[in-house]
C-alpha cells in the first residue's frame, strides 16, 4: 500500500471550504481540463454510503471509476473508497480543519495500491505518483481560486444577503457547464434554460429559439439571467446557410428571451449577455501585442466583417430587456483558454504531434481569457450595479497569434516549428479563415479594471500553466497572496 498526502492552507473559513465540497459542482470543478474524463453521476450527494461515478480515458480505453462516500462528517471531511476503477484499491480521505486569521487547512490522503503487485509498480508507479502530484497541485489551485472568489463575493452582497438564484442558457458549453458548478460551489441556485432533452431535470426552463418558444414563467423571480447560447462559429465554413444560422442563434435566440423577461411581473435586476471581441473586426494597424496606448476598449469603434455585424446585432438584440428597465450587461469575451474547449482544444491534436506553429504571419492579435477568470467575471457583473452596457472580458495583455501558439506549445512541451500558411487557411476555411483565424484586434478590459476585478491569470503562459497543470512561478500557494 502506498500513501500520498497533499495539503494547503485555504483563503477561507473551515466552514466554508467544508461547505463547498458538499454542495452540487464541486466534484466538476475538481477533474484536471488536461484529462479525459467526465462526471457521470453524483448519486445522493455526499453523504453516507453515496456513490461518485466518474468516466475516464485510459490509452484511449474507457474506464468507470465508482467510488462510495464513508465517514462523513458535514465540518470535518468524508473518505471514498474504489468500489470499481483502475486500482487495486484506494482511499480516499477529505479532511478539513480550522488555521488562525479566518483560514482552514485542507488534507487529502490518499492509500492505494496498483494492480499487478511489484510489476505493476515497476512498470507505472512513478507515473501514478507524478500524476498524483500534479493533479492535486491543480485541484488545490482551483479551490483555493473558487474559495477567494466566493469570499469576495459575499464580501460585494453585504452579510445578509441571501444566495442568488440565476437562470443560465448554454449551461452545457465550455463556459456554462464550469459556471454552473462554480456557482452552485458558492451556494447559488442555478435554473438552466434547456431546449427539450432527455435530461431535462425538475425546475429547468424550457425554450426554443428556432420555433420562438419559451416558458417565460421559469423566469419569474430570477435575481438574474445569465445568456450564453449561441451556435459554434467555428464548426465548419461560412457558407451562406451556416452565416444565417450563427446570426440567427444570436440575434434571434437573445431577442426571444429578452422579449421574454420584458414582459415578468417580477423581471432579473440584471441579464448579463454573452457577445464578442470580434465586434471590433479585424485592426492590423494596431499593436498585436498590447500596447496600452492602442489596444481598444469599450468606446473602440465597430468594426467591418461578418464577426462584427453579428456580434452589434446580437447586443441590439437585447433591447427590450433594456427597454423593461433590466441593466444588460454586454460581455466582450475574448480568446476562451481552456483545454477542455474552444481553440486551445481545437490546437491540442496537431500540437501534440509537433505540427504547432503560427498562423498566416502570426502578427494578428488574440484577445483571450482564462475560464475562470471569464466565470469569475460573470458573477463580478451580476453584483457590480454600477456596470452595463460592453465589457471587454479579456486579460489585461492580449497577445499575438504566434506567441499565443508559443506559450501553448511550451505548456503542452511540444516544439513550435509548423507555420501554417495564409493561403492555406484562406483555401481550407474560406471567410471564416480570413475572419477568425488571420484577422484579430488588440483589446483592453478598461472597464473591467476599473470596477476592481482582479485576474487571476493576467498572463497567458501562467493560464496555461494552470490549464495544463505545469508548475509557474508566478502561482501563489499563500492563500492571504
């Protein structure tokens, strides 16, 4: 039997970081974005004799991992134990406990054994304790993030605030699947607003934007409105067709739920609607790597293009939500970093063969932001009163193409050494090649700033260290930092 401790000392009370692994997301917001695997069910929460159940990919075979939940104690931590997965045995122990100054200490401990005895060990031991290492460096991180988050979010609200209750579309993406769990870890209630699945479970909200149908009263009481959805624009070529469809997912889906809240008795206070960077169009003129004194921000002018003409509609869009007295806040996102999605999952298979390298000259700018900071602004603009209108959710230093493929390719320790050409991408992918892929303008989150909110990832290389689990000496392990 082999034994494996970690443990960090929290930005929060004890009750608080007892609190966030009890409640709904918080297993989610747990699995490494590097690997393969997925939450396949919670089964009675955590509480005694309850069962986890995670699926995971290993060399490309999947692998259920059942654990059940012992010793549970509300204020001092549970332990699970493998009933089925890929080790001989495991267990699993939680453990929390109070430090002074208002922090706690978490412990986990881990004994387990690898199947096939001494071989075993020989052929995968230190691989399993390098994985282990690694994995709970990143789950600490992340919690220690989430918990000074939450902090700071009660801290905004006012001590007797009570939780929100907040109505989400696109809860399945790349952003609304980590937002809902990063929400309900701080004691939010999420109401997802969902077309008619399987799944739909009790209490979703249910809407179709192609018909124009929704039940608008789902949405009674919502203290606010979270808008995500939209087609992907980066699935396949522009052709006239797919243009209408991502113009008409936008524009149209947002018109239909903002027509929606118009009319509540009792209305959100506030909708905070996805839109886009690409509003600013393509501006080579500018400095790709983030000159303050040029780089846009929220009073830069429309841009010319398909991604811009879009992106201004789909903020008109919600016009009648403005109209009804609801602040509307406009989020400008950026460049998405996460492995799990978006275009850094899009670059992870030429990347990990060593085909990374710019695109076109490489010199056009990428606004991006990291996952958690784009959840964590999500709820910054919910309780912000003072902010509506366009926000440019993006790091403070947007970057060139190339150097973005750089930095990736430096945390997935790979060379970048694969240029693909201009002429390349304007064949393969058309407009949507020349737009999205060679085009970009440099862009600045002034008002953003301004508010108060801190990044925690203000640099791309230490956001890809995070997302890829690598060490940064940047990464604070004082909770007070």
């Amino acid at each position: 039997m082999t034994v494996f401790l970690h443990s960090s000392r929290m930005p929060a009370p004890v009750e608080d970081l007892a609190a966030w692994h009890f409640r709904d997301g918080a297993l989610d917001r747990l699995l490494p974005p590097w690997q393969k695997v997925r939450v396949v069910g919670t089964f009675g929460g955590v509480a005694e004799g309850s069962i986890a159940e995670l699926e995971l990919s290993i060399g490309g075979i999947p692998i259920r991992w059942r654990a059940v939940h012992e010793d549970v104690d509300p204020e001092r931590g549970f332990r699970d134990r493998q009933v089925q997965g890929p080790f001989a045995s495991w267990v699993h122990d939680h453990r929390f406990m109070p430090e002074p100054e208002g922090h706690s200490l978490l412990e986990d401990r881990i004994e387990y054994a690898i199947r096939f005895g001494p071989v075993g060990r020989l052929l995968a031991g230190a691989k399993v304790r390098a994985d282990l290492d690694r994995t709970f460096a990143f789950r600490h991180d992340r919690l220690r993030h989430d918990l000074r988050r939450h902090v700071e979010d009660r801290t905004l609200a006012g001590p007797d605030a009570a939780p929100l209750q907040i109505a989400l579309t696109g809860s399945s993406g790349m952003v609304g699947r980590p937002l809902r769990a990063f929400l309900a870890t701080g004691g939010h209630h999420v109401r997802r607003v969902v077309r008619g699945r399987p799944d739909r479970a009790a209490g979703d909200v249910s809407w179709d934007p192609v018909r124009g149908e929704i039940d608008g009263r789902g949405l009674e009481a919502m203290d606010a409105v979270v808008h995500l959805a939209g087609e992907n624009i980066a699935a396949g070529r522009w052709t006239p067709a797919r243009m209408a469809s991502i113009r008409s997912s936008r524009v149209e889906g947002t018109r239909l739920l903002c027509e929606a809240l118009a009319k509540l008795e009792r209305p959100p206070r506030v909708l905070v609607s996805a839109s886009a960077v690409g509003v600013y169009g393509d501006r080579p003129d500018l400095d790709a790597e983030g000159d303050p004194a040029t780089a846009l921000d929220e009073s830069g002018p429309q841009g010319a293009g398909f991604l811009a003409e879009t992106a201004a509609a789909w903020e008109a869009a919600t016009r009648p939500a403005e109209e009804a007295g609801i602040r509307v806040v406009h989020l400008r996102i950026g460049v998405v970093v996460s492995a799990t999605g978006g275009i850094v999952a899009k670059l992870r298979p030429p990347f990990s063969l060593g085909l990374g390298g710019p695109v076109g000259h490489g010199r056009q700018a990428m606004p991006w932001i990291a996952l958690d900071d784009l959840i964590a602004a999500i709820l910054w603009s919910i309780r912000r009163e003072d902010l509506s209108g366009p926000i440019n959710a993006v790091a403070p230093q947007p970057r060139s193409n190339r150097t973005f493929g750089r930095d990736l390719a430096r945390a997935m320790r790979r060379p970048f050494l694969a240029p693909l050409p201009a002429f390349i991408v304007k064949a393969a992918f058309g407009r949507m090649g020349r737009e999205l892929l060679l085009g970009g303008a440099p862009v600045a989150p002034r008002r953003l700033s301004e508010s108060g909110f801190r990044f925690d990832f203000p640099t791309l290389d230490r956001a890809l260290a995070f997302e890829f689990g690598r060490p940064h000496p940047e990464s604070p392990t004082d909770p007070d930092a």
